[in-house]
C-alpha cells in the first residue's frame, strides 16, 4: 500500500511531467533564505512546478532581486512575487556548517532567525503550511511552533521539519549495495535530523533489500547518519548539502501541494507527535488537504533500529528542550491582529 502510494508520489514529481493530474494548480509558495545555497536550486526547481502559481523569494542577501530577475528569465508558469497569504512557506535562511561544527553549534545563529519568521509567518500568512530546512532541525521546529503558540495560530498539522534528504540519502547509498534503481526504494527514517537521532528503518525497505550482514546494515546506517558530514568535509569551509537539499525538499514541497490539492501523499517529516517521549519526532505521515491528515508511526523495529531508537529518544527530548527554553526566555512577542486563511491567487491555470 506504502509502496503502491510512493510510486504514485514519484511518478507525479517528475519535473519533466508536462501535466499534472492535481485537482488545484494555484499555490502561492514561499522561499525564505531564496538566494542561499539551498535557496536558489530549490526555487529553480519549484518554478517548474506546474501546481504553482506565484513563487515568492525573500532574502537579505544583496544579490536577491538579482535572483528574483534571473528566474522571472526561465519561461515557466509561476510568477515571482510578495510575502502574504502563501499557501507554502519554506525556510532555509540561516547559516550552514563549516567542517568541525555539529548542527547544534548553529543553534545560537539560527535560532534568532526562525524565531523572526515564525513571528513573521504569524502575521502575514498564519495559515500557511511551513516546511522548516533550517538547522538544527530538531530544536528549529520546537522553537518555530513556540512562537506560533504564543500568537495563538499554532496548527501542530501545519508545521513541518524537512527530514526528506535522509530519506533521499537512505535510498540512493541502500541502492548502491543492492544494485536497485534508487527512485524506486523507499526506506522510511525516523526519529529528527543530526547524528544518532536520524533513524533509518531499512527493515521496513520496499521493495525489501536483499539480506546484509549486520555488520553491513551498521555501516550503512552510520554512513545515513553521517552523510551531512560527508558533504561538508567534501566542500572544505565552502557549505553544506545544498543541491541534495534542494532536490530533497522540492519533492517535500510538492508532495504538501498534492496533498493540499486533495491527492493525499506519505512522506516523513519531523512533527509534533505523541509516538515516543519526544514532543516532536519523525515518521511517515499522510499529507493532506489540511497539512498533516494522519500520523502512521513507524511501525515494527528490529532489535538493532529499537536500540537506535532508544538512543535517538533522549537526544531529542535536550533538542526539543534547547528550542522551547529559548522561546520563553524571549518574552516579547505580539500575538498578530488576525488570522486570515490564505486567499487563492485568482489567475488559475487550465
Ligand atoms: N534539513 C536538512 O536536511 C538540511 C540540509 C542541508 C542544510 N540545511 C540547513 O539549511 C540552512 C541553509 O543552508 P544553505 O547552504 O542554503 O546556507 P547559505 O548560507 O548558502 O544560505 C542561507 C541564506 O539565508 C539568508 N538569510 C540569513 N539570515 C536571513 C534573514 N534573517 N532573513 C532572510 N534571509 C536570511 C542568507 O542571506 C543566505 O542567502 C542551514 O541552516 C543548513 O544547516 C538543512
């Protein structure tokens, strides 16, 4: 069923696909952090987005109306635009590693940036769904939702940490071992986005992978566990993930925008969830018309991913509390005047 839906997901998330069988196509998308190294792939991605009607790019960067020009080139629909009433807004404005630094070490840069975009997100489109790239995921998430509380526009459906590159991640080292074509592995990871918490179920692999060594399953685990790292070693001081990270989060993008269209979608994302201990963590979920239509859990663990898991819990419980601690201890937050549901753009496409 998992599988027969995935590859439903897949086949409808081919950029190239010149029709799309949505039964909405005018969403108003917004990318804040659009001239970064994530920022600018992934709007080059979603202008290609047939379900997309106007693509709006904020930046401090200097070279962002530069960008803002450059894409408003490529003969595509989405028309480039402003910050209000979006449908989507996804944030990947703060810094990256550098090599050495964990994704908690960017927790006293970041944080103050996702903290101002929540208040902004509470103003200006509070009923919007809001995918979070920004690290460290696992704090940024708690720390976004705080804010949104305390505003009194807080929709635990709506807001959404981008996990899907360990997903992406998962399936394309799993493909290599197995000598499967990747796009058609889907191997659920659970748990948040750093180190240990990232927890991959290849047990739950469909279609199954062929029977490895639990030497081999640990090593693969490690290596999705680890391969943010990879990249940023790689880059040497230059960044972290960003084409990667733009694939991954142009299908997370489009698979809410199916979902909001009335086609739901499963995909993994780090959300507030009873599953475990951690007030927020990361599983399949069904996307729907409303954000978050069902929480499917994780399922049956091995003996290996239940130990994983339980080192992951603890981990995130400090992450979750680091992100709520740094909300109260900020006091100054005006709940917004109003909260209006987004108004469709009224160009719609045929
Ligand atoms: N979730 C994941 O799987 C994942 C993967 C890779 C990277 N990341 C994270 O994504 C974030 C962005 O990475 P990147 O490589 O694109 O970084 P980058 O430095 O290339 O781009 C960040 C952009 O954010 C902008 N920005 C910073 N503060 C801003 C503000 N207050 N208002 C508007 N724009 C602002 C900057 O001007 C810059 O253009 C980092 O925190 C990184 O760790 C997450």
């Amino acid at each position: 069923m998992f599988q027969r839906f995935l590859r439903f997901t897949m086949k409808c998330q081919n950029p190239a696909k010149k029709f799309s069988t949505a039964t909405q196509n005018n969403f108003k998308v917004c990318v804040i952090g659009s001239a970064g190294g994530i920022g600018q792939p992934l709007c080059l991605l979603l202008k290609q987005e047939l379900m997309i009607t106007y693509l709006n790019l904020y930046d401090i960067a200097k070279v962002n109306p530069g960008v803002n020009v450059d894409l408003s080139h490529v003969n595509t629909t989405p028309i480039v635009q402003a910050f209000t009433g979006c449908n989507v807004v996804v944030i990947t404005a703060g810094m990256p590693r550098k090599p050495g630094m964990s994704r908690e070490d960017l927790f006293g840069a970041n944080a103050a940036v996702v903290y101002g975009f929540a208040c902004a997100v509470a103003c200006f489109s509070p009923c919007a769904l809001v995918a979070i790239v920004t690290n460290p995921l696992n704090s940024m998430v708690p720390v976004f939702s705080e804010v949104l509380m305390r505003c009194g526009c807080y929709d635990p459906c709506k807001i959404f940490g981008v996990t899907t590159l360990d997903l992406v991640r998962a399936s394309t080292f799993a493909g290599q071992i197995s000598c499967a074509d990747p796009s058609y592995l889907d191997i659920p990871v659970i748990g948040g986005h750093a180190g240990k918490t990232i927890v991959p179920l290849l047990s739950q692999s469909r279609p199954p992978l062929p029977s490895m060594t639990q030497e081999d399953i640990q090593k693969l685990t490690v290596r999705i566990q680890e391969a943010g790292t990879e990249v940023v070693k790689a880059k040497a001081g230059e960044g972290s993930a960003t084409l990667s990270m733009a694939f991954a989060a142009a299908r997370f993008v489009r698979s809410l925008l199916k979902g909001l269209s009335g086609e739901p979608v499963i995909e993994c994302a780090y959300v507030r969830s009873c599953a475990t201990d951690a007030a927020y963590f990361a599983n399949p979920l069904v996307l729907g018309r409303y954000g978050i239509e069902r929480n499917l859990g994780y399922g049956k663990l091995n003996a290996y991913e239940g130990k994983q898991l339980q080192e992951a819990v603890p981990i995130l419980v400090k992450n979750i509390e680091d992100g709520v601690k740094y909300v109260i201890q900020k006091a100054d937050i005006k709940p917004p005047t109003k909260c209006e549901p987004p108004k469709p753009p009224s160009k719609t496409k045929g």
